[in-house]
C-alpha cells in the first residue's frame, strides 16, 4: 500500500480541458512484472530523461546498484506525462503509474515504485510525520523508504488560478526491513530520485519554468 503525504483540500473548478496538453501519445499502463536482468543503467530507464546524474547517485545509494531491469516501452515518463494530461482535462484529482524500478536480488532495495497524482490546490498542510521536509517545488518531503515532490504546473498562456497541482511519489514497497544506510543521506537520496522524476515529468507536461523545479534541489 502506498502511503501518500497528508493534504487538506481546498475548493477548485475543475481545469479547463487541455490545460495540459502535451504533444505526446502513448499510455500510462506498465508492462508485466519481471525478474530484474540488470540491464540497463539509471539514466536509460522509465524511457530515459527521467533519472538524472544526481538521481542516478541517489539511486545507487538507495538500492546499492547501478544496474537495472529494462523497465521497457510503455512505462515511460512520456506515457505518464499522456495520462495525467488526459486524466485532467476532466477531474483535478487522479492518480497513476510512471514506472516501477527493480534491481538486482542482492540490492539492497529490490523495488522502487514511481506514481504521480494530481490535486485541486497547492499542498496546505503538514505531510505525514515520517517525512522531512525539503525546500523543493511547492512541497516536498523525505523519508527512509520514501519521498514526494509537488510542484505546479501551468502552461503557457494560461493564468496561474489554472495551475494544476501535481507530486510525484516514490516508495520502497517493503515495509518488513529496516534500512542500513544514514537515514539523512537516505531522506535526501529519496527527494532528490523523486526532484528528477517531477522535473522530467515538468518538461514533458512544458510546464511554465518547469513548474518552478530548480535543474538540481537544494538540499
């Protein structure tokens, strides 16, 4: 079970259609779980572009490896980007897949997975307590097997009351052992994994300023 940052909702219209309009196509599904081949490197997966230098670091700090199972054509950035667009043409509430990363069998993480969701206003209240907050995006926070980042994205020529509010989540699905590693480095690791998927997912959407997401967080 995914456990999502705590929010407390305001009252929104719903967007106006194609406030998002991407000039991507593709679906948001996933491909079939497999067991990890150790492949391919960080930055070649989620369909590229999605994992960059420093989340590639981060991500060989998270899981203790720097290859990985081929995450293959559909559960791409650019395909989540699609359904997130098309998801908000109608509701300002919506969740979905980006893609799921899985390492080899002696990593120390062996799944990570990757959702975006979107909301009807910016974060307004305290996330869950297991996570620290980040000076990232609208809100973002950290945990040792966990992170999310907000951010809002307006495209051009619409006004800001027309932003949709989107963060993307990442997670460590298994609950049963604790980390090893400091858990400040991993809280950082974390938000900085899930600052890369967000401003990836920024660019596809041609969020205004990429969605006020800085090129690397600081952290």
């Amino acid at each position: 079970m995914i456990t999502t940052p705590t929010r407390t909702h305001g009252v929104r219209g719903v967007l106006v259609a194609g406030l998002l309009a991407l000039a991507v196509a593709g679906c948001g599904s996933g491909d079939g779980e497999k067991k990890p081949d150790a492949s391919v490197g960080a930055r070649e997966l989620c369909g590229g572009a999605a994992v960059s230098e420093d989340g590639g670091k981060a991500l060989k700090l998270i899981t203790g490896a720097d290859r990985f199972e081929d995450s293959g054509k559909k559960a791409t950035v650019a395909a989540a980007a699609a359904e997130l667009s098309r998801t908000t043409a109608s509701t300002t509430r919506a969740k979905g897949d980006i893609c799921r990363i899985y390492s080899p069998d002696d990593s120390r993480v062996g799944e990570l997975r990757l959702t975006w969701w979107t909301w009807d206003t910016a974060p307004d209240g305290p996330p869950a307590s297991k996570y620290t907050l980040f000076p990232v995006g609208e809100q973002a926070g950290g945990a040792i097997n966990a992170a999310f980042v907000s951010f809002a994205c307006r495209t051009k020529n619409a006004p800001s009351s027309e932003a949709a509010h989107i963060t993307v989540d990442v997670q460590n699905p298994d609950v049963l052992h604790e980390p090893d590693t400091d858990p400040k480095q991993l809280k950082r690791a974390y938000v900085t994994l899930a600052h890369s998927f967000s401003l990836a997912m920024a660019k596809q959407l041609k969020c205004v300023d990429d969605g006020g997401l800085k090129a690397a967080p600081s952290l």
